[in-house]
C-alpha cells in the first residue's frame, strides 16, 4: 500500500508538483494578460531583498534575458502556460520583465504602418495563397 508521501512522486518523474502549489494558488495573472506569442525580456533589475522568487521565477528570468514568447516559456519549463502566465505576471508587477514591442514597419514614403496587418489584406493573401 502507498503511502501518502509516494503518492506524490512518481518513480521516473520524481516529485510531483501541483500546478496551484506554483502559483500559490491563484489562477489569473496581475494586471496584464500575455498571450502566446508576447515577447518577454528581462529588464536587468536586481530583486529587491523584500520579494521571495520561487525556482520557477528564477527560472523565468533566466530564459528572459534573451527575447521569448510565452509559449516557448512555458515549453521550456515544462509547465501548463496558465502557471507561466501566473509566474510572469509576478515578474512584470516588479519590473523584472517587460514586454518587447516590435518595430513598426515604415513605408517608402516615411508614414508608419499601423502594429496589425489589415483583414483585408490577410484574406486577399490567403485567398491567392489558396489558387497556387
């Protein structure tokens, strides 16, 4: 018969962490909502002595140092993305990470393009994508 502390460790995985023990229990992150494809980078700032990192959130600003999206965040780590959401969240109310926006495109003649590509433009793409 297993005893409740062998029940929480699988003999290849080793101990098994709960997703809420994670995020302490808390299911939405701070304020900002990052989707699958945000670009994260670490700010550089050190943590104050006041904020307790988890191993997770340490981890976290590791990978950040260089420019990842969430999803590839969330791979590396191999958690569940809403947990990485969570864990980033934190990160972000402290300034330890922020999002990187990209460059808008500029047109020959000097006028900004606006961040999201047109509809239009995209089903007129798709379409002759389609024809080939």
């Amino acid at each position: 018969m297993e005893t409740p502390k062998e029940r929480w460790v699988g003999r290849e995985a080793g101990p098994l962490v709960r997703p809420y023990a994670v995020t302490r229990g808390r299911t939405r992150p701070r304020g900002i909502r990052f989707d699958l494809v945000t670009i994260l980078v670490a700010t550089g700032r050190r943590p104050g002595d006041h904020l307790r990192l988890t191993r997770e959130h340490r981890r976290l600003l590791e990978l950040c140092r260089r420019p990842s999206t969430t999803a590839d965040l969330a791979s590396d780590l191999d958690l569940p993305l809403r947990v990485v959401q969570v864990l980033l969240g934190d990160l972000y109310h402290h300034g330890l990470i922020e999002e990187q926006r990209q460059p808008s495109a500029v047109h020959a003649g000097g006028t900004a393009m606006p961040e999201r590509p047109d509809t239009r433009l995209l089903m007129r793409v798709l379409d002759d994508l389609r024809r080939l």
